[in-house]
C-alpha cells in the first residue's frame, strides 16, 4: 500500500512536472490560439488576429504582445472586387505593443473574462473604413448590444482599473483608403474601464468616455465643401473640460474661413454630450482668431435682403451659459462677387452671460438672442459699388444687457477731388461727403436685430456733418427727379429700419455749387444744427401705424442768423407730397455776399433783413408756397460777366 502511495505521488509529481514544463513550452501558443478563438467567434470569423512574439507571466497575470495585428482578409478582398462589402464597416488595426498587468489568466483562457489592473497599448493606428453601403441609419439599442458583442466576442465581461494609449492614430476611410477623418498622436488614459452584460446599451460610448483625459495633436475633418482641423484637443471628463489650442476650418478652394486659438470650454455635462449630443457647459473661453462670414441675397416679394451665413456645420447646437472670445476679425465676402475685397471688421470682442437654458438644444444665434451680452470692435471700412465712396465704420459696441449701440462714426468719404469728379461726369451730379458722429441709440430690439436682420430702435442720437457739391458749368442732368426726395429714397433702403425718435446735436450742412456764369463757387450752410426727426422708417408694418415723417430743428444760418424750420413728410405717399415751413432773424444783408456773388452774380451794397419766413407744400410735379422776406435799406448792385 506504501508503495502504492509514494508511485500514485511520484506520478503526481512527474505530471505536474511535465505539465508545468509543457505549459512553459507552449503557454504561448495556447494563449494564443485561445485569443484567437475568441476574435474568431465573436465576429463570425471574419477577423484573425496575428502578433509576432510575446511575453507570458502567468503567476503575475502579466503578458505582452508585439506587432498585433487585427484585419480581415476576406472583407478586404470583397471590397476590392465589389462596391461594397458584406459588412458595412471594415476594421484594421495595428498595435506596436500590448501589455496587461495584473490579469486573471484563468479567465482570459476561459473566453469568460478579462479583468486587469492596467492594459497599455502602445502606438495603436486603427483603420475603420466604409465599405460603401449608403444606408443609413440611427444607432439604437439592438444596434450597441452588437457592438458590446463583437468587442467582446465569447467574453462576459472586461473590467480594467486603467486604460492606457499612446501615440495613436484613428482614421476614417471610404472604400478608397483615403482618410476623410483622422486623430493623430492620441494619448488616453481611461480610469475605471467595464464593460459587460449588465450594462445599458442605449450609448454604448459612455463606457469609454465618462472617466477619460485624452489628448490629441490633431484630428482632421475633411467635408464635401470644406475641411476643419482640431490641434492639441485635451479632453477631460474628470476635469470636465475641453480643450482645443486651435481650430482652424478651410473651404474647398482652400481658403481659411475659421481660425481661433486656444478654446476652452469648461464645466461641460458629458450625460448631455453623450446622450443628446449637445454641448452643455458653463463657459466657453477663447482668444479669438479669425471668423469668415458670406452674405447671400434672398428674394422675397417686398425687396432684396442681404443675410448674413455661416459656411460651418459642426456647432449647430449649444447650451453654454457664458462666452467670452477675444481679439477676433471678421470677414464678410459677397457670396454673389467672390472676388471682390471682403469687409473687415477688426479688434472684435464678444461677451456673454446668463445664456437662456434650455432642456434641448437650439440654434446658437437664438440663444445669444436671449442673453446678456456685449459685441465691441474697432470698425470696418468698405467701397461702393461704383468704387466712387469709401464707408468706414468707427468704433463701435452693442450691449445687449441695455439694449444700446455706440458708434463713434459713420463717415462716407469720396475718392475724388471736386475736380476729378466733375471731369469723370457726363451729366451733373451731387457729391457728398458726410460724416455722422457720436451715434448712441437706446432701445434697441437685439432679437430682431439678430434673428431677423431688422434695425428697430427708441431714441438715436447723433452729429451729423453734410457737405455737398455740384458743379453747374457741365451739361445738365435731365432725367427725371421723380421718387428722388429724401423720404422716397429711404423707403428704397433694402435693410430695414426704425428709431421712433432721432435727436441731432450741434450737426452742419453745406451747399457748395460752381456757377455758369461767373465759374465760381458759392455755399450756404447751416451749423450748430440741434433738432429732432420723429418716426424715421421704411418697415411698412409700422408705416400703416404712423406714416409722417417730421422734422423739426434750429439752426445758424451761415453764421449770421438763427434759423427754425419744421418739414413733413408723408411716407406712404404715391406722389412724394411735402410740407416745409421756417422762419429766420434779422441780420446784415451784405454777409449774404460770399453766396449771392458768384451763384447770383448780384452784389449787396448795404441792408438789413428783419426776418423772413417761408412755407411751401409739393409732389413730384411741383410745388407751391409763399415766403415773406422784411428788410430795410437795402442797395443790390448788379455783376457783369
């Protein structure tokens, strides 16, 4: 019987002994043709995995694995012969190393489990391409259980305390190989990883993302009409932030039409990101950089209007309770004249608060419509059309929390002297050269503004500086005035309108004219010009409600007097009917020279004007009235030529 014992031990231990060597001899290849069975089986067979050596310490629940290769040789083939492929999407992924510390062998061997302490994957370039089928279609349930099973094949479940990658690349393909999104340089490290049966499926990428920092130095979009590229992403669900060193965006002709620099957006809800896809967060920060903007012209049946769009389509939909983006310029093309120069706008700065919440997404520009924000910039200048004047917009902010606009000025400048111009012209016509200062407007409607391209307004308060010229000595001009009075050209004005109440303050206005006879100049003009305008508009809803302009406002007349007029004029008129009325103070009558000279070639020796005062009413066919001129010892001379 002892004997017995000691031969049923030493057979123990010899087989012990031999099963520990054969182990040691092939542990290798029995982990991993056990590997390779579980990607087999969980994907129907249509994968193998290959790797070139490895490294097995089983009492330790340490391996590593080199040059791993995850492809499938027959979709490849399939995709070479066909349109499309039996499977709608084909993986191929390389990896320069795999290391998992801390593993439950005897569960990996099974096909039942992989629960590890670490896995470390090293320089991992995954290829996911499409094979071609057009449908589409959205991921529901069903759909993420699919995938839970093909990423875990037989396995019920893979649990590891932390997940590290890097330097890896993930592209996207078409059937042609060429990558139309790519993340390069990508370092991850995943904190708290599983994944199992137990776990709900309606967002399958939850599991991955939710206690993740990755960093990216690049990833790349390309589009059918444009391409973006993301530098240093830091994604951090921990920190709950993102951000992004720059994001530059360019259109099919390769031009640049956004790049801004160093982007955070910080306190971010990584539920509303995964669940709805939005972007919920509390702040966005950025420095600015450069925005490009195109205007299209759309028709409707009362006029053209020029609207304002964004060539992008990666942000449709934000839920940011601040925002604040630093020195930014802005150009604005014409959609319709793509050569021509854009319209710059510099030094641009945006700030933002207290942004509506909402349970579900909305269009950005409706948020920022709801808000407390502020817009300042330092202007932006423009030709026109006929390359004649130059605009130039000064300084100016929008505070939305007050509903007000500052402009430091609006100036139209001619790019001709008198001279030039008038040798450039055919017939005769006004020059002008204007200025408006100081512009304030109160009560401003930043919702129409915005969402409806509407300026409506309470007060506007404003300097205006008016200078123009007309040289009489070339052919005249016979068209026809008709619509030409200033109340029928503001109905023209294809941007629409309204400030119930314009107030001027220390304005001028000056008539400069070169005369037939004498070939000289003479100009009358009023200063320190202080009044107001009521109802000035061309929005037809608000017309039908109140359709008089009025204007009433004092002035010195050419220095020498003080001078009250009052004009109406009626908006929806047919006809282009006009009420003016004044009055103005006694002076000397010889001050008047420097006009009358050389426009009337007369000369006033000696007088006094006591007062005059005039009314006239008119349309577009004439006009009537009366004016009473007082005067006492008046001697007018008559020039010769």
């Amino acid at each position: 019987m002892k004997k017995f014992i000691k031969i049923s031990l030493l057979v123990i231990v010899l087989a012990l002994i031999g099963g520990y060597i054969y182990w040691q001899q092939y542990k290798k290849g029995i982990v991993k043709n056990s590997i390779e069975n579980a990607i087999s089986k969980g994907t129907d067979s249509l994968y193998f995995i290959h790797y070139d050596s490895s490294f097995i310490d089983e009492i330790n629940g340490n391996a590593s694995f080199y040059n791993v290769r995850l492809q499938s040789d027959s979709l490849q083939k399939q995709l070479l012969q066909f349109d499309t492929a039996s499977s709608a999407t084909i993986y191929n992924i390389q990896v320069d190393e795999v290391s998992i510390r801390g593993a439950n062998i005897s569960g990996l061997m099974g096909n039942t489990t992989i629960e590890a302490n670490s896995i470390y994957i090293k320089h991992p370039v995954v290829y996911i391409i499409s094979s071609g089928k057009k449908e589409k279609k959205k991921l529901n349930n069903n759909d993420s259980l699919a995938i839970y099973e093909k990423l875990l094949g037989k396995f019920k479940s893979i649990h590891a305390k932390e997940i590290i990658i890097e330097n890896g690349f993930l592209n996207f393909a078409d059937k042609t190989g060429e990558p139309n999104t790519a993340l390069r340089s990508i370092n991850v490290l995943l904190k708290k990883f599983r994944i199992d049966s137990t776990r709900d499926f309606q967002n399958i990428i939850s599991y991955f993302i939710k206690d993740v920092v990755a960093k990216v130095k690049e990833v790349y979009i390309k589009g059918d009409k444009n391409q973006a590229t993301f530098t240093d992403v830091e994604y951090n669900a921990p920190g709950r932030f993102i951000h992004l060193k720059k994001f530059q965006q360019k259109n099919s002709d390769g031009k640049i039409i956004f790049d801004v620099n160093n982007t955070t957006i910080n306190n971010i809800s990584t539920d509303a990101f995964i669940l709805r896809q939005q972007l919920k967060a509390e702040e966005l920060v950025s420095d600015g950089g450069t925005l490009t903007f195109y205007t299209k012209q759309k028709n409707n049946t009362d006029t053209a209007k020029d609207e304002i769009e964004i060539d992008n389509n990666y942000f449709d939909e934000a839920l940011v309770n601040k925002v604040s983006v630093g020195n930014t310029k802005i150009l604005i093309y014409n959609r319709a004249k793509p050569n021509n120069e854009p319209i710059t706008v510099t030094n641009v700065k945006f700030n933002a608060v207290d942004i509506q919440k909402l349970d579900s997404g909305t269009n950005v520009k409706n948020l920022i419509s709801s808000s407390n924000w502020k817009l300042s910039a330092d202007g932006f200048s423009f030709m026109t059309e006929n390359k004649r004047y130059k605009i130039h917009v000064g300084v100016f902010d929008i505070n939305n929390a007050n509903s007000s606009m500052r402009i430091k000025s609006i100036t139209v400048k001619p790019q001709f002297t008198e001279a030039a111009f008038t040798k450039s012209l055919a017939r005769q016509e006004d020059l002008y050269n204007l200025e408006f200062n100081n512009i304030e407007l109160s009560g401003i409607d930043t919702r129409l503004l915005i969402t409806k391209q509407r300026l409506e307004a309470a007060t506007a308060n404003l300097q205006p500086v008016v200078k123009i010229y007309r040289d009489r000595t070339i052919a005249e001009d016979l068209s026809s005035k008709v619509g030409k009075y200033p109340h029928q050209m503001l109905q023209n004005i294809k941007f629409p309108f309204s400030v119930k109440k314009m107030v001027i303050k220390n304005g001028m206005v000056a008539y400069t004219e070169k005369a037939v006879v004498s070939k000289q100049t003479g100009t009358v003009f009023f200063k320190s010009i202080n009044g107001t305008v009521s109802n000035v508009t061309n929005i037809k809803d608000l017309i039908s409600k109140n359709n008089l302009l009025l204007l009433e406002a004092s002035a010195s007349f050419m220095g020498v007097s003080r001078a009250h007029t009052v004009w109406k004029l009626p908006l929806n008129s047919s006809n282009g009917a006009f009420d003016v009325s004044g009055t103005a103070g006694g002076f000397n009558a010889v001050s008047l020279n420097p006009l009358i000279e050389p426009l009337g070639m007369t000369s006033i020796k000696k007088g006094t004007v006591n007062k005059l005062t005039f009314n006239m009413t008119g349309t577009d066919q004439g006009a009537k009235g009366s004016a009473t001129l007082l005067y006492q010892d008046l001697k007018v001379e008559v020039l010769k030529n």
